[in-house]
C-alpha cells in the first residue's frame, strides 16, 4: 500500500496536541497554591526595657508571615512555625503552576501560528 503524504505523525499540531493535553495532566496533579512570599522575622515588643529594643539576637520570634497583594493591596498572614511546611507546599504548588503555563502558552503561540498560517492557504485553495 502507499502511503499518503502526509500521514498524523507528519502533522506537527498533531504532536503539539499530545503535547499541549500531557501538559493539561500535569495541571491535574496541581494542590493548592499561593503566590506571594513567605517571609520569617524576628519581632522587637513593645516593652521599653526589653532587651530587644537594643540588642537584635534578643529580638522574639522568629514569627512567620505570608505575604501576597489581593486587589492591590499587601496582605499579611501571620502563622506559626508549624503551619510553614503548609504554605511552603502551596508556594511550591504556585512554582509548578506557573512553569506548566508558561508551557502551555508557548505551546499555545507555536500551534496557533501554524493553525493561522493552516486556515490562510484552506482558504486560497478555495
Ligand atoms: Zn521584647
């Protein structure tokens, strides 16, 4: 039998398809996230003659926050020491999400030009 001449695997959208749902999976498998930083300080009180006011190892804490802008303005949660592995997974999370759609846009610009430029010669062999 011949073969025609431009069988599935020839077609690159076909490739950028398969591509482009694996990347979808990936997405699946996505926990919850959370932009913004997590940061952790060390705190002075308010009390005049503690020893934190003048010597900066003397300060409490350390005090975890997360910090993240929401309708432009910072946000600030304050958590505990054992909550941080929590929102370390989530900033993690956000790291993942944002490099799978980085991919799925790149992906995205490459399949739609070659769809554009698919649709532009359709058309003129009419
Ligand atoms: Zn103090």
């Amino acid at each position: 039998m011949k073969k025609s001449q431009t069988t599935d695997s020839d077609n690159p959208l076909n490739s950028y398809r398969e591509r482009f749902l694996s990347l979808k999976r990936d997405l699946d498998a996505i926990n919850y996230f959370c932009k913004g930083t997590l940061l952790k300080r060390m705190m002075k009180c308010g009390q005049k003659r503690c020893a934190c006011q003048r010597v900066p190892s003397k300060r409490h804490g350390p005090y975890f926050e997360w910090t993240y802008k929401a309708k432009g303005k910072t946000v600030n949660i304050r958590f505990q020491p054992e909550e941080a592995p929590v929102y370390q997974n989530a900033v993690e999370e956000y790291g993942k999400l944002k490099s799978i759609l980085t991919r799925m846009e790149r992906l995205s610009r490459t399949a739609l030009a070659r769809l554009a430029r698919q649709a532009l010669s359709n058309s003129r062999k009419i």
